[in-house]
C-alpha cells in the first residue's frame, strides 16, 4: 500500500521535532526546580521570621521584680531624716508625726492611712504593682499593716519595700533592717520577705527578721507557723523552721548555724523590752545605739566581748537603762558630746 506523503517527516524535520520536545522538556524541568527553590526559599524565611520572632519575645524584659526595683532606686538610707517617712511610687513623701499611729493600706492600695489622714495614690502603673517604701530612723519604731492584711512591726533603722497592692501569684517585701511579722495566711500566694543574703517564704506565721547592712549576720526567729529560709551564699543551706528555731547566716565566715530559743526574747522590743541571755557588751551597744539614735560607744575591745543577761525597760531614757547594767556589772560609762562611753575603769 503507498503511504500518504503527507503523513512522512524528513529525517530534518524528525531532528527539529525532537529539538522542540527536548526545549520543552528542558523548560518544565527548570520551572518545576524553580518552584521548588521558591518554595524553600518562603519556608527558609519563614521560619528564620519565626524564630526571629521567639528570640524578641524570649529576650523582652520580664516584669520588674521588688529586688531589680531595690537596685535600681535611689539609695535612701533609714537614719537621713528625724522622722518615719513613707516614700510612694509616684514620689510623694508622707511623715509620721510622733503621737500618730502606724500606716495601713486598704485593700486595693489606694488608701493610704497615715495617722487619722489618708492619701490617695495610684496602687497599679499600667497593671504593674506600684512600690511604696517606708523608712524607719534611728531612735523611732512604728508598725504597718499591708494591703493583704499583714501587719509589719519595724525597729529602728529599718527599711521596707512593698508593693502598694500583691497583684500577682505571691507576696513579696525586701527587708534591711528589723522587723516582726504576722503574715495574712494566704495558700495560693505565699509571702516573701527578701533581704541581701537570705530568702523566707511562708504562708501565714509569725517571725522576726534581723538584717542590718551593718551587721555580719542576718538571723530568723520563728515564733509560730512554719518559714521556709535560704540564702543567696549557701545554696546547699534551706531548711524549714519550726517554732522556737533561730537561723543565722554570718557574712564573714560563710556559714549557717541554727538554735534553739525563746522567741519572746527577739520580740520584746516591740512592747517596748529588751531582753537578754548572755548577750555580748558590744551587741548590746549596737541595739541601744539604733534604738535611742544616740552613739554608745567601747573603747576596750575586750569589754565589748562581755555578756549581760536582764530586761531591760526601753521606755527609760539611755542613761537610766546603761545604768542599770552599770549597776549589774563592773562597768562604767560617761558622756561625751557625740557619745556615751563604757569602759572598765571609773570616770573621774
């Protein structure tokens, strides 16, 4: 059978086709790899703006704390005024006359009772809790009851940071100084008192803290309840309190030690008592010295590593009270412009 002609390619025409089918080829194969790299590419990006995105967002500050707040505000110090003044977070300053009674706070923060007046303030900034500050001199003593209901007694030379109103999970304070405290009882949020080298936490109990920047050690007395305490040196060193218990951690030497104690002896200057158990000259100085605002001073290092046991009643001025243990001991002391000085020998 003859074929038709037109349905015959030359063997140019046959090499043509075959060129135009591998151009083809070529160009699909090109735009499929295309494809793909565009593909990569978007998810390449993709991610690299999802991981930019987490590195921001892990990397953004937290929520300032009372200790970055403790760092970064002015270093007041308790013993620069003559009065009990409290600082608010908007910079206002309140003071606490001498017949006026303690601060209370209401619920909400807002109110700020300061003897028979009460201030406004703004307890939240942006929903962040507002820090107030209240600084205790020398020579003074006041108590203050917090938003949540704790009620705070202060000695001289104390400083406390709070937060206005506890708005978040926990309940924290910073401490430098000394206080007693009878904590709201709260389980969903725990009460912290921070200080430089010690962390306590509880629920609802009473104890006294110590913490003067002064003094090598910082010490917790339980009175009842049940504290938590660790320390910024000794990671190792967190225990749990039981009532009648003292913990102590000493700067100089970098350790903790625990004893049993009468708590009454650590709260008594509360009423207006100190009392003492073989308390060494020097400490006994050192608190008569906050309490009074006046400098009472050992010239003999070794009479300063004597002891004294008694109650003493703090409502007598210094001299009548350092009498008293003049009377008790074979010491002596006498007066001078800026201080009152014990010593072992008799003044003339």
């Amino acid at each position: 059978m003859q074929q038709d002609s037109k349905n015959i390619l030359s063997p140019n025409e046959k090499q043509a086709l075959r060129d135009r089918i591998m151009e083809s080829a070529r160009k699909a194969d090109h735009h499929r790899k295309w494809q793909f790299r565009r593909r990569v590419l978007i998810g390449a990006a993709a991610c690299l703006a999802i991981s930019i995105g987490l590195t921001f967002f892990y990397r953004q500050p937290a929520t300032p704390g009372i200790e970055d707040f403790v760092k970064s505000a002015p270093d007041i110090r308790p013993n620069e005024g003559d009065q009990v003044t409290i600082v608010l977070g908007q910079g206002k300053n309140l003071t606490l006359d001498e017949d006026q009674a303690g601060v209370a706070y209401s619920e909400t923060g807002t109110d700020v009772r300061v003897g028979n007046q009460t201030v406004k303030q703004e307890a939240l900034r942006d929903n962040k809790a507002t820090y107030n500050t209240i600084l205790v001199p020398y020579g003074k003593r006041t108590d203050l009851k917090l938003s949540d209901g704790t009620v705070v007694w202060l000695n001289s030379g104390t400083r406390l940071v709070y937060p206005a109103v506890f708005n978040e999970d926990n309940r924290e304070v910073y401490l430098e100084g000394e206080a007693i405290f009878d904590v709201a009882h709260n389980p969903e949020k725990p009460f912290r008192v921070l200080s430089e080298h010690q962390r306590i936490e509880v629920l609802g109990t009473v104890f006294n803290v110590s913490s003067y920047p002064e003094d090598v050690e910082t010490s917790t007395v339980l009175k009842s309840g049940s504290v938590r305490v660790s320390y910024s040196a000794k990671k190792d060193a967190a225990m749990r309190m039981t009532p009648g218990m003292r913990s102590a951690f000493n700067a100089r030497t970098q350790k903790v030690y625990t004893q049993q104690v009468d708590p009454e002896d650590y709260f008594s200057w509360r009423d207006g008592f100190l009392s003492l158990k073989n308390h060494s000259l020097g400490e006994i100085a050192t608190k008569l010295s906050r309490y009074y605002n006046r400098t009472v001073r050992i010239e003999d290092p070794d009479l300063a590593k004597e002891t004294f046991s008694g109650k003493l009643d703090l409502k007598e001025n210094v001299e009548s009270v350092i009498g008293i243990i003049s009377d008790a001991t074979e010491i002596h002391f006498r007066e001078t412009a800026d201080a009152i000085v014990l010593t072992k020998e008799p003044t003339q």
